[in-house]
C-alpha cells in the first residue's frame, strides 16, 4: 500500500462526515461492549508523554484483545495531536483522542474505498506478524 497514512485520513474524514465516529476510550470502550457488530475500525494514538500511562496502557491491551477477538481492524499512530486535529471539532475530543473507532452505517449500504484499502493493509501486516501497525498520519 502507498500510502496508509493519506487512506487513513481520507477514512476518518468520511466517516466524520457521515457521523460514524467515536472518539475517546471510555466511548470507544462503551461502544464495544453494547454493539461490537457496529464497529469497523480502531485507531490507537499514543504520544510520548503518555508512554508512561499505566491505565492507558491497561486500557490499550484490552481494546486490542478485543479488536482481534471481534475481526475489527486495528492500527497505532504516534501522534495523537495530529489525529485529533483530524477528527476534533470538541475541546473534549482533541484531550481524549487516544482512540477513535469507525463505526458501519446503519443501513449497510455504503462502500469507502479508503477504509477497505486500510482493512487491506491490516490483513497483509497481520500476514507479517504486524498485529497492530503503525501508520504515519500525512501532514496538513
């Protein structure tokens, strides 16, 4: 894949804009739990400042667990401020965008080319033994 990074944003902002987002790891988390169906996609943000974060991390390994326990497509990104200006537009977002799930539309009917592009490149880096590859969010 050229480029993860450009599809992932692409994804984000469609799914922003169709209201399938979810941002935050308690919502993300309550999300998961009442409807695991319904999600598509999960994107984990971790900066330096937060490497430290034991909750954080406890959280992380769960969401993971169960990412794969579900099929639901998981990646990391290391710059939280830069996936926050993405799909922020809430001061209470852009604190807790630590991750941020795609969910499917209600009806079903819907084909984004860059979300299936993304779902694509997870099943090749699980393929390689990359469980939750990094992707580089482009710049603005």
């Amino acid at each position: 894949m050229k480029s993860p990074g450009k599809s992932l944003k692409e994804a984000l902002l469609c799914a922003q804009s169709e209201n399938r987002l979810t941002v935050g790891v308690y919502e993300s988390a309550k999300i998961m739990t009442d409807d695991p169906d319904s999600v598509s996609f999960c994107v984990l943000a971790m900066d330096e400042e937060f490497e430290c974060d034991v909750a954080l991390q406890i959280h992380f390994t769960l969401i993971q667990s169960f990412c794969f326990d579900n099929d639901i497509s998981i990646v990391r990104v290391s710059d939280m401020q830069r996936l926050a200006e993405i799909v922020g537009d809430k001061a209470e977002q852009l604190e807790d965008a630590h991750c941020v799930l795609i969910t499917n539309p209600a009806d079903g009917s819907w084909q984004d080319p860059a979300l299936e592009k993304l779902h694509l490149f997870c099943e090749e880096s699980c393929r390689l033994n990359d469980w939750v590859p990094e992707i580089i969010l482009p710049e603005r």
